[in-house]
C-alpha cells in the first residue's frame, strides 16, 4: 500500500454510463477512476455519514462524557 498523501483537489467528470473521478494530491500526482452512479451515491452517503458524525477527541485529551 502507497504511503497517505493530502488531498489537494477532486474533479469529476461524465464519462459514458460511468463519472471519472480524478484526485489530486498536493504534490501534483493524479488517480483517475471511473465509477458507476451506484458507487457515487455510496460515496457520497458515506461521506455525509462521517460529516454527520461527531469529531473524534483530539489524542491529548479525555473522550466527552455521553
């Protein structure tokens, strides 16, 4: 597996029946991948999942209390 890079950019574009994703990092490299509708909207529900979800503690600190 590739070490973590920061996310710098990600466009998207129709292809056909499929969405091309490109994802750029700050270091200028480029993925591109082609999706289906179906994998885009599970993308998305899982990215508003984790937006919707309460931040995890910082690392130097105690969790909240529920």
């Amino acid at each position: 597996m590739s070490a973590i890079k920061i996310l710098a950019r990600v466009l998207t574009a129709r292809v056909g029946p499929h969405i091309e994703l490109a994802v750029e990092s700050e270091s200028g490299e480029v993925l591109k991948v082609l999706a289906t509708e179906d994998q885009i909207d599970r993308l998305v529900d899982e990215l508003e999942d984790i937006l919707n979800s309460p931040a995890e503690p910082q690392d130097d600190g105690p969790p909240e209390a529920a």
